[in-house]
DNA sequence: GCCCAGGTGTTTC
DNA sequence: GAAACACATGGG
C-alpha cells in the first residue's frame, strides 16, 4: 500500500463519470438470485437472453424452477453459457430456497448466518454469495470481483495475491456500511471494469479517469 | 480464428 | 493450499 486509498473520492469521481447504474438489473430479488447464478464469468448480455426465455416459459418464479427438469431448464439457459452445470446449480439453490421457506422467511436470518448458508450450496462461491445478500436482501456486503482486484491492485491499494475476504474486508474497513452504497460502487467498478480504452487512444488522453484505467497497456 | 466475459468445483501436485 | 483444468455461449 503505497498510499492511503480514498475510496469514498474514487467513487465519487466514478459517480460523475458514469452516472447511477441502477443495479441489479433485475424485477425482483428472485430475479436477482437467478442472474447472479447465470453471469458467472458470461457476458450480462448472454444472461439476458436466458432471462427472457426463463420469462418466455413462465419459468423465472420459484416453484416454476422447483418444478422443471434439469434438462428443460439447460435448453432455456442455454445462451448463458455453460448451461448444463448451471441448470444444475439453479436447481440446488432453488432447493434451498424452497426447504428454508422461501425468500421472505430467509429475509429474517441474519447476514453472516446467511452467507455461511448459501456458501454451503454447490455452485455458489463467495462472489455470488456475496451479489445475492446485497442485491437480493439488501445486506451491506461489499461484492469483490475480477475487476476489483485488477483495478486497485494497480492502483497499489492491493497486494498481489490478496484473497476474496482480504479484498472485501478492505473496502468494509473503509466504508460506511452502506448497502446503497456498496450497491453502486460495485456497479461501478464493473462500468470502470468493462470500459476499454479505444485503440485510437491507447493512453485515454484526456480522460479523467486514465489514472484508474483497468487495461494493463496503460500504465501511466 | 482468438480472446474475453459481473466464477466455481474438482483434480493434481 | 495453490495451480491447472473443465465448464460453453456470443460479441468484438
């Protein structure tokens, strides 16, 4: 660490640059549980088009996915990619979901109780754990992801190797535990994340934002 | 054609 | 433990 990091400025100039991202991209905390599941490592826009063939067949509601085979449900989320083991992991989730009460009765446990929970279900690692308690329940639970690590390990906030719960702690050490907060600046960071720096302007001049430039060809 | 995307579990050293 | 691998579609 070679510097203090001012988290609370990166993410105020984020919010300048991009604007609110209006996360989750989602109708409802179901929704919500669903697509955190679908998006691991796969483009939003793939997820999508699972989302609306789940809609299409009336299938993106909890006992409609308790229901259906493992099969029909890989050949709907099939543009998602890596389907066959995500039907699988949608399945054991929705299992969970359908044992514990539903979503409504889970909203009762407290957040650590409930991380252990999910961490505990085949398919659900820490990311999507963490996108599920924040996006779904509203839990102040900072959300660390590739992008993350790559952007502030540059930035020289991060050791090379730090771990998922080193990241996270990081950030909530930081922050005001926050979940609107936490919900935006993780949207941002993904905006931040995705954002390419076009070819014609390899050292984004001009760009407020060069000095958190994610792309390793610009190192300033 | 190649690389990447809002990861995770299993296998192997 | 951590590195290597499997899982798969679609856009740039």
């Amino acid at each position: 660490m070679s510097r203090q990091a001012d988290l609370r400025g990166i993410f105020d100039r984020l919010l300048t640059a991009f604007g609110p991202q209006g996360w989750w991209p989602g109708e409802t905390p179901f929704e919500v549980i669903v697509g955190a599941v679908l998006t691991q490592n796969t483009a939003w826009a793939n997820v999508e088009r699972a989302i609306w063939n789940l809609k299409g067949a009336g299938a993106l509601e909890l006992e409609a996915l308790h229901r259906i085979d493992a099969e029909r449900l890989a050949e709907l989320i099939r543009p998602s990619g890596y389907y066959n083991m995500k039907a699988r992991r949608l399945k054991e989730l929705v299992r969970f979901l359908v044992e514990r009460g539903g979503i409504e009765a889970l909203s009762k446990c407290g957040t650590e109780e409930l991380r252990r929970a999910l961490l505990g279900i085949n398919g659900v690692g820490k990311e999507t754990a963490d996108s599920i308690l924040l996006y779904a329940f509203n839990r102040p639970v900072f959300v660390v992801d590739a992008y993350t690590k790559r952007i502030f390990h540059r930035l020289g906030h991060l050791k090379e190797d730090a771990g998922y719960d080193d990241v996270k702690g990081f950030f909530e050490e930081r922050l005001p535990r926050d979940a609107a907060l936490y919900n935006e600046y993780h949207a941002l960071i993904v905006r931040l994340g995705k954002e390419r720096c076009r070819k014609t302007r390899p050292l984004c001049r001009g760009c407020p934002l060069s000095d958190l430039c994610p792309s390793s060809r610009n190192k300033l």
